[in-house]
C-alpha cells in the first residue's frame, strides 16, 4: 500500500509544488514508484514534471467527477520513469461546483484511488493554497502530511486554522491521518530571521520539523520552468541535495517501504 502524503499549507508561495516535483525526484532515485497528483488548479505541478496542459485531453477534473478512472489519465513524467503524474488543466477551477451535489464529494479523490494505491509506494498530492473541497479531499486521501513553511515573518500566520482543518478531517473523515512533518523552504542562513522563525517553529511543532531545511536557492526557482526536477537541472545545487536529504527522512520516517514489485 502507498504511503499517501498531502503537500499542504494554505499559504501560497511557501514551496510546495516545489516540494512535490523534487521528493518525488528524489524518491523515485530509492527506488520508490511515485505518483503525483496536481490538485491545484494552477496546474504547475503538471506543468513543472513536463507536461503540457494545454495539450491534456483529461485531468484530475474528470478522475474527481467519476468521468475517467485514475489509470486512464495518468501520465509518466517526462524525465523519470518512476515517476506518474494524474495532471490537471483549467477545468479543475470548476471542481468545487461540480462536486457539490455529489454524494460523499469530501472523498472523491479517496474512491478514485481506492483501486490504484497498490501500484505505487508513494502517492504525493499537491494541494492548493486554500482550505478548500480539494483540500479536504486531499486530507481525506491521504495518510500523512508534510507542511512546507516559509522562513519569513508571517510563517505562523494562519496555521492554527490549518491544524484546526486537520483535527476536523481526522474527528470526522480521516482518524488514521498524521503530521508527517513540517518543511522549513526558502531559508536563509545569513540572516538572523530565517533561524529566528526557524526556532519558533521548532518550538511550536517539536520533532515533527524535519531536519532538513531548504535553502533559498535560485537553480530551484529555475528548474520548473524547464519542465524538470532539480537533481536532472543541477545536481550539484544546494536544492538538490536538500531534496535529497529530504526524501531519505521521508523514507525513514513513513517506515521505509521496499521498493514496489511489479
């Protein structure tokens, strides 16, 4: 069975599209079959794993709405066979409507996945920035999450509401859901804020923050727009070994699954 992980802060900008594309890079090189699910209607995940949205004939929209199985819509990524992405296009914006008058519309994305979560070791869904129907659906599926935050300022803005969402979807949807861990991104070791923010939310969430910290670094930025994950656009880049190092706690901390037999 997949290790199903929801990439969620509500916050945009925070990195974790970023996170997604990257783990799964790095995943796939421990020999883990991954699938990615773009739940964001922006689509830059689909976009990033080097698929063309424009291009799509069917998306996450149609797996969501029962018009599609997931096998049929999913794609490889175009630079590493390990890894599978269910895309998304501008339909997806609709979802929130569409799903409306469907019955149990909080586990749409849990059905559609129901039949397919042995054919991966792990499924990472990259959510939108909002405490959203997708959202939900996401947290319903899932059984774990990683919370990408920014080192700025306002990190701790707004995640009292996240972890309230979180305790609502495990009392009512979800009991089996758990905090996989807190991702601090875009830090900056030469400023006093970064380490700052860093310790306040290490104090907040203890152990849960991951020991890996990714830097802000211009390669990473960069790669996305190449259609590629940041160990085929610099191997050698700060962001690549941070994802790196990441995907080994990852591995570590969702208990190691051995690499998926066909």
């Amino acid at each position: 069975m997949a290790e199903i992980i929801a990439i969620l802060n509500q916050k945009g900008g925070v990195g974790k599209t970023t996170t997604a594309i990257n783990l799964a890079a790095y995943l796939a090189r421990l020999k883990q079959r991954v699938l990615v699910i773009d739940l964001d209607p922006q689509g830059n995940a689909t976009s990033g794993l080097g698929l063309s949205k424009a291009d799509l004939a069917h998306g996450t929209h149609d797996v969501l709405l029962g018009h599609q199985p997931l096998h049929l819509v999913v794609q490889p990524a175009v630079f590493d066979g390990q890894i599978f992405v269910l895309p998304t296009g501008q339909s997806l914006a609709t979802a929130e409507i569409d799903l409306i008058n469907v019955p149990g519309r909080e586990h749409a994305l849990a059905r559609a996945l129901n039949d397919y979560v042995a054919q991966y070791d792990y499924i990472l869904i990259d959510c939108p920035p909002s405490l959203s129907l997708l959202t939900v659906n996401a947290l319903t599926a899932a059984t774990s999450l990683i919370i990408p935050v920014q080192s700025e300022y306002y990190a701790l803005e707004g995640l009292t509401q996240l972890l309230e969402i979180v305790q609502q979807v495990r009392s009512g949807l979800n009991p089996d859901l758990e905090l996989l861990g807190v991702l601090m991104t875009m830090y900056d070791s030469r400023t006093t804020l970064s380490e700052q923010v860093k310790g306040n939310v290490a104090q907040y969430f203890g152990d849960k923050v991951f020991d890996t910290v990714v830097p802000r670094n211009v390669r990473l930025a960069e790669a996305p727009s190449h259609g590629k994950s940041i160990h085929d656009y610099d191997k050698w880049s700060k962001g690549a070994r941070a994802y790196k190092a990441l995907a080994k706690e990852v591995h570590k901390r969702s208990g190691g699954r051995s690499a998926h037999k066909a």
